[in-house]
C-alpha cells in the first residue's frame, strides 16, 4: 500500500515520461507542492542547490525497495511496474490538489 505522497511522486515522473536528475525533480516536486496543493505533501529545507525534501528521499528509497523506481543515486526514474503503478493509481490534480499525467 502507498501513501497518497508517493502515489504523487510516481503520477509526476510518469507525466514526465523520462528520467529527471534528482535536482530538477526536487524543484518540480516543490514547485507542485506549495503551488497546487492546499496542504503541501512534503516540506523542503533550503539546500545550496534549491528546496530539498528529506521525506521525499525516503519515499525514493522505499519505492525503489519496492520496485516502482530504478536504483539510481543520481536520477528519478519509473520502472516498468512503476509506471503501470503510477497510471492505475494516479492522482487527481483538479480540486484534490492531485495530479494526472
């Protein structure tokens, strides 16, 4: 079972369609949060490279534990049940704060 902020993190790189480095993922991932969520699903701490999330990089962890991302410290990328994870299971951006590819 995935919590709805996981749920998000797969339904976002799924509509990225590709691998993203992690620094840009974590720019996206804040933008997302603090500007279509009434309630933001992660919190960021300033970094010299931008907002970090620290729950973010756990949630990562746990996926690819999981197998839903590859095992790649330097990008966010979906496996294959990722991604079939991700569109059975995505979330809803109209009213939720939720997004769909």
């Amino acid at each position: 079972m995935l919590f709805e902020r996981q749920r998000l993190l797969l339904t976002m790189l799924d509509a990225i369609g590709g691998p993203v480095a992690n620094t840009d993922f974590q720019k996206l991932l804040f933008l997302y949060t603090r500007q279509c969520e009434g309630a933001p699903a992660y919190d960021f701490v300033p970094y010299k490279f931008g907002a970090f999330s620290f729950t973010s990089y756990a949630d990562k962890r746990r996926l690819t534990e999981s197998g839903f991302l590859t095992e790649d410290e330097n990008q966010w990328q979906l496996t294959e049940t990722g991604r079939q994870m991700a569109r059975k299971n995505a979330v809803d951006a109209a009213g939720s704060g939720t997004l769909l590819p």
